[in-house]
C-alpha cells in the first residue's frame, strides 16, 4: 500500500468564459441557484474564477469545464478541463454596414 499513491478528487465546475483578454488565462462564471437561509426565496449566486487555458481554445460565450489545479498564479488556481459548448458566432457583413444611416438627433 505504500507504492500505491491515491490523489484526492479534484473539484470540477461548469460556467461560461466571459473573457479571454489574458495570454492563456480565461476567465470562467460559474453560476448556481440557492435558497436564501431566512426568506426561502431562490437566489443566483455568481462567482468568477481564473483558469488556465494552455491552447487559448476557449472564446467568450464558450461553456466549459474547469478542474482544480495547484496555484499558478496569483488568482489562477484552475485548468481548462474542456469546452463542452461553443458559443454561437454572429457575424455582420460589411455591405449591411454600408447601409446603415447615422441617426440625427
């Protein structure tokens, strides 16, 4: 028993990138619903977390799994662990830009 090592379980939450503006760095909310102690009404709880992204393969919008990890920064305590939802890209074409009348005030 003394070869066999066992790692404790890493924590995993699910949130959405909500920025990518760091090298390798994103930044994950993850939210979650609770019972408010005295008034029982349901409240969202919201809380960001700093994750490392190695492949800068998450974008903003993108809904994705992150795994507890040793610090490796300041705020980064988190990884990557995979994108299980892409965000949907909207794109504008140029021409529709060209149409567009400045609006007078």
């Amino acid at each position: 028993m003394a070869d066999a090592k066992v790692k404790g379980h890493k924590a995993e939450k699910v949130g959405q990138v909500v920025s990518t503006k760091m090298a390798k760095t994103i930044v994950v909310e993850v939210t979650r619903r609770v019972q408010h102690p005295l008034y029982k009404r349901v409240v969202t709880k919201r809380k960001k977390f700093y994750a490392h992204d190695e492949q800068e393969q998450a974008k903003v919008g993108d809904v994705v799994r992150i795994i507890e990890s040793r610090p490796l920064s300041r705020l980064k305590r988190w990884t990557l662990g995979e994108v299980l939802r892409r965000a949907v890209q909207v794109g504008v074409e140029p021409s529709a830009l060209e149409n567009l009348e400045p609006q007078a005030k």
